[in-house]
C-alpha cells in the first residue's frame, strides 16, 4: 500500500514565520477542531478543507499549499475567522498564502484576466456597450464618473500600479 | 456624523458597469431621506478584494487609499452599496490605523501622483447610513405600504464581517437590514441558513463558476422553501450573483426553476416612498421582477 508520506525535504520551516510575520500571527495556536471546515460554503461542496490547509500550513508544506488550486476555493465568507475557538485570522491567512502563491507565478487564468482588466481600464469589471445604453435609457450619465471619464485619474491609477510592482507581476508571466 | 449628511458615493464597477438600475435607485431614494450623495469623480476600482487583494496586498491597499484620498478631499466619508467595496475600505483603513509604516509607504506612493493622505475619511454603507436615519423616520415617508410582501433578506459577507472591524452593535442574528425592510410595510421572512454567503467573493465565481453557483443555488432554494417573493439584497455582487446564478442555472436544467425576483434595498424603499418603478430600474432586471410588482402595485 502506498503512503502519502511527508518528506522532510518538503518541510519549510521559515514558511509558518512567514505566515506569522504577514499578520496570521495566532496559526500555530490551531488545536485542528475543524470549526473552519465545518462553516465553509465551499467544503460543503468540495474536497477544500481549511482545516487541512492551516495544518498543511503550520507544518511548512509551502509548496504543496501554494500550488494547489485549492486556495482559491475560499470564498472568503470569513464565517470560520468569526468562529475559530483560538481567534486565528483564518480568512487573512488565506489571503497572505495567495499573495505568496502569486508571487511564486501561481495565478489561475480568469484571475489574471481580471487583474489585467484593472490595469487597462481602472476597474476589475469595465462598462460595456449594453450597460452604457441602460446607463441612457436610466437617465445617468452614459459613462459613470470614474476613472472611465477621466484619463488623467486613469493614469494616477496606472502609475500606481507600475510602482507597486503590479504591472510587472501580472504582465512579466507566460500566459498560462 | 451629524454634522454633515453629505457622502462622496463611490461607485465601485459591478454597480456602474453592470447594474446601473441600482446605482439609479440609490441615486433617488438616498435623497428622499435626507442624504446628499455627491460624485467621486476618478474613483477606480475599489480594488476587488477577492482577486487583486489576494494577488498583491500592497497594490490592493495603494488603489484603495487614493479612493479614499479623494473622499477625503472632498472633506466627505465615503459611502458605498456594495459589501465587496465596503470591506475594501474598512481594512484598508485598518490595516494603515494599526500599522504606521503602511500608512507612510501609502502617503508616499500618493505623494508621487498628487495626493496627500492621512485615512481621517471613514467608509460607510448605504445601509448602514439609511439605519441611521431610523426605521421610524422611513415609516413617516412610506406612501405604498409594501403590506403582504414577503421579503427575504440576504445580508452578505462583508456587511457584517470581520465583525471587530463593524460598526454594529450585535456580532451575529442581526436584524438591522430586517428592520429596514419591515419599515415598509413588508415582512421579513425567516428561511434556512440567511447568513450564508452568496458563493460570488474570493474570485471564487471567476474560477470556479460550479462551485459558485452552487452555493448561490443553495440559497436560492432556500428562499424558495420560504415563499418568499423576492430576495432583497444590499449588495451589488450578491445581486450579480443572484441575477446571473438564476439564468446560469435555468440555462443548464433547461426549465425555468429559478425565477425569484431580486431586489436591491433602495428599490425596495423607493416602492414605499410611492416612486415609479421604472425610474427605480425595476424593469431592467435579468430576472423579471414582474410578480413582485403585480403584488406590490396590486
């Protein structure tokens, strides 16, 4: 019978500090009472269970849990951040991991469409033609007033994307 | 705030860019109960924070604090109708509160594109500011009591979570947004697991539409169970969600199962108050809202 065995060489220890150190500072108090799983929208639908996550997590398995899509299963309710007994920012934790796993060039497709949508347009969803029509047909300006009518606030807006480092890290990978 | 009951409105982009009817909505009725809502102009995506907070916190805190930076500008806190939005503003404000070094990283990233920012705007919700104004002083204005509706109300997420970064006074069962509800005339309905998320956030209904919509199914389903006539929202991505999830579904099964009409609070106060139901966008719905104005215009 084969064994899904933890390799030692799998084990980060740096990678719980690091969790720590971005703010999911209460993650190596879990008791593993599974509260998070049994609130979850998503793991009552699905093989994600958070509870694994944050055990995986507090054990240093970094690549295991940044690769897995699995991450972006949380639809950040933060239903187990209110019930966790031991007070671990479970849904903060979860957000700290992806900003890791994007780092590392994990980035599911749609999301990248989206990030690069905010670097184009300003907005992660830009007007389209048949809601300027009903923005009309409502009596409203046909265009809102957002960066979507003044390029200059929309170049603010750039600009601060190109220095934050967004722009790079959303345009720099292969398209996946 | 009594001083002033002028708001800088931000608009966000699922309101503007998908649901104008909405943003109408909000646009008559908040007036109607004393609120001045004056435009953001240049605000951008507040930004989402399912997808580009979980890419790059520091590019999500950045984005945010120039939206407030303009609120506070126009010397206004900012108000916005949608929870995604809310949530943004509220950590964000925060996480620079708590953490004097982000602030200063923020105010010079700012400084560089012509702003100075000190986080002195607070971020309101709509509904959060309509509560303010009482349910007594809603009941004063209503004309067409929604009397015999049966509403059943869907808070969200990020209205009432994380609830040590919330304004409310209770951590859960709240009754805020019912008691709004029931000013006007209408009935709040009570039905399996209300505080249950829409399935929409986390950039979940970006990539895993099935699992969205299968949680917004489940809600559905529920409120379904309730004969209830509508599901009342205060958000625009749960009501993306809602609309989208019912024609997705319908779609998929081939029949036409799910037809709950979906309805935004301001519409819903905007019937009260006796305003046309058109100019409120009622008629520009994914899903007709058709039987739930029959019932309501009797």
């Amino acid at each position: 019978m084969e064994r899904d065995n933890i390799e030692t060489e799998n084990i980060d220890p740096e990678f719980v500090d690091a969790l720590v150190e971005a703010g999911a500072d209460r993650i190596r108090t879990c008791i593993q009472c599974g509260t998070c799983s049994s609130v979850c929208p998503s793991g009552r639908r699905t093989a994600f269970r958070t509870r694994e996550l944050m055990r995986k997590a507090v054990l240093g398995l970094k690549d295991e849990v940044l690769s897995s899509s699995d991450l972006w299963l949380c639809a950040t309710c933060l239903t187990c951040l209110e019930r966790c007994p031991r007070q671990i920012r479970t849904t903060d934790a979860i957000i700290i991991m992806r900003n890791m796993a994007v780092e590392e060039g994990y980035m599911l497709p749609p999301h990248r469409k989206t990030a690069k949508k905010l670097l184009q347009t300003g907005h992660a969803v830009p007007l389209d033609d048949a809601n300027q029509e009903m923005r009309k047909e409502l009596e409203m300006d046909e265009v809102p007033p957002t960066v979507h009518s003044h390029p200059d606030a929309l170049d603010e807006v750039k600009r601060i994307m190109e220095k934050t480092g967004f722009k790079k890290l959303i345009e720099e990978e292969v398209e996946g | 705030m009594t001083e002033t009951q002028t708001y800088s409105f931000f608009l966000g982009c699922v309101m503007p860019n998908r649901f104008p009817n909405i943003e109408k909505s909000i646009r008559i009725v908040m007036p109607e109960l004393g609120i001045v809502l004056e435009d953001l102009e240049g605000a951008s995506c507040c930004p989402a924070p399912g997808v580009i907070r979980s890419f790059d916190e520091p590019t999500w805190l950045a984005l945010a604090s120039r939206n407030l930076a303009l609120a506070e500008k126009a010397g206004h806190d900012i108000i916005t109708g949608c929870n995604g939005c809310y949530g943004t503003f509220k950590e964000a404000l925060h996480s620079v509160h708590e953490h004097p070094e982000r602030l200063k990283e923020v105010q010079k990233i700012l400084k560089d594109v012509g702003y100075k920012y000190k986080a002195t705007s607070d971020a309101k919700h709509v509904v959060e500011i309509i509560y303010e104004k009482g349910t007594e002083a809603i009941k004063a204005l209503v004309k067409r009591p929604l009397t015999g509706i049966k509403v059943a109300v869907h808070y969200g997420c990020h209205l009432l979570k994380p609830s040590k970064l919330r304004p409310w006074e209770q951590k859960q069962k709240h009754t805020f947004l019912d008691e709004i509800v029931e000013a006007t005339g209408a009935e709040s309905v009570k039905y399996k697991d209300k505080f249950t998320c829409c399935g929409a956030g986390g950039g979940v209904r970006a990539s895993n539409a099935t699992v969205s919509v299968d949680i917004a199914k489940e809600k559905l389903e529920n409120v379904q169970d309730a004969e209830a006539d509508c599901i009342l929202d205060a958000c625009s991505f749960c009501h993306l969600q809602f609309e989208a999830s019912q024609m997705q579904l319908n779609k998929e099964m081939g029949e036409h199962k799910y037809q709950i009409p979906v309805i935004y609070l301001t519409q819903l106060i905007g019937l009260a108050l006796g305003l046309d139901p058109d100019d409120l966008g009622l008629d520009k719905h994914v899903i007709s809202t058709q039987s739930f104005l029959d019932k309501v215009l009797g």
